[in-house]
C-alpha cells in the first residue's frame, strides 16, 4: 500500500524505521477495511485531516475566533484563515460578526458542517464496535496497551510542545 509521508524524513535510526514503516502500512490497512465494513461517509466533501481539526475544534468551541483556531493549530493566522475559506467554499462553516466586537468574526458550523462532525465519529464508531463485538480479551487488552500508548506520546508532544512555545 502507498502512503504520501516521507517517513525517511523523520530521520529515525534503522530499528524505529522498520517499525514505523510497518505501523504506518498496518494503519492504512486499518483504515481501508474499516471503510469496507462501515462504508465511506455519507458526504462526499474531500475534508483534509486539517480541516477535520479544524470542524472538530469549532463543534467543541462554537464562536471560536480565527486567532483561537490558529493557536490552537499552531498555526499562522493567514493560514488558519486560508483554512477558514476553504471550509466556508465547502459549506461547511461560516464566520459571523461579533454582536459585542464588531472587529471579530466567530466560527460556526453550519449544519453540513455538524453532520460531516457527527459522520466522522459515527464511522469511527460504527467501525470500532465491530472489531469490538469481535476480540477476545487479550486482543481488547492489546487494544488498550496501544491506545493508552498513543494517548501518553500525544502527552509528552503537547508538554513539550508548550515547553517550546
């Protein structure tokens, strides 16, 4: 299977390689027989992961403002706003004028939006009790080893990207 990321750019010595290449195409054939068994989204609207960031973080925080979002993605302001655009083109999200501060714009869903939200985690959801209904309890405990692993390095990044910063 072909992925896009150039994982040799990471420049990890040779053990972590080997891993990482064999994680990342175990990845890809997760997700593609996931798509098999739940089917692809209802909603045929070509989201980048960013922009799935993006929708995410305005479906917790309605009224966000650009700046928010663009700290929030560590990202610059313009690109946060290319983001922005690209969502509203799509239908997706709209801006609207602070009652309080006319200066600021505020994001919204607009109700695709809230159902390309809802399709996302329905198909991750719908996907994960599948495999659930599934596994035996040592391949649920595995599933919780790596998932818990996956939380505690989003950890550590977070720390250290705020040590960073």
């Amino acid at each position: 299977m072909e992925h896009r990321y150039d994982l040799e750019a990471l420049g990890l010595d040779a053990e972590r390689s080997a891993l990482a290449r064999e994680i990342w195409e175990l990845n890809l054939q997760v997700h593609e027989q996931a798509m098999r068994l739940v089917g692809p989204s209802q909603i045929p609207l070509d989201l980048t992961v960013q922009q799935l960031r993006v929708l995410n973080l305005v479906a917790s925080e309605p009224g966000l403002s650009s700046q928010d979002l663009a700290r929030q993605l560590a990202v610059s302001p313009p690109t946060a706003s290319g983001l922005v655009d690209r969502l509203e083109e799509k239908g997706v999200l709209e801006r609207r004028r602070d009652p309080d501060d006319r200066r600021l714009r505020r994001l919204y869903l607009t109700d695709l939006g809230q159902e390309a939200v809802l399709e996302g985690d329905s198909l991750f959801e719908r996907a994960l009790v599948a495999v659930i209904k599934l596994m035996t309890p040592d391949d649920m405990r595995a599933m919780k080893r790596s998932s818990q692993t996956m939380l505690d390095v989003f950890s550590r990044l977070a720390d250290k990207r705020s040590d960073a910063g």
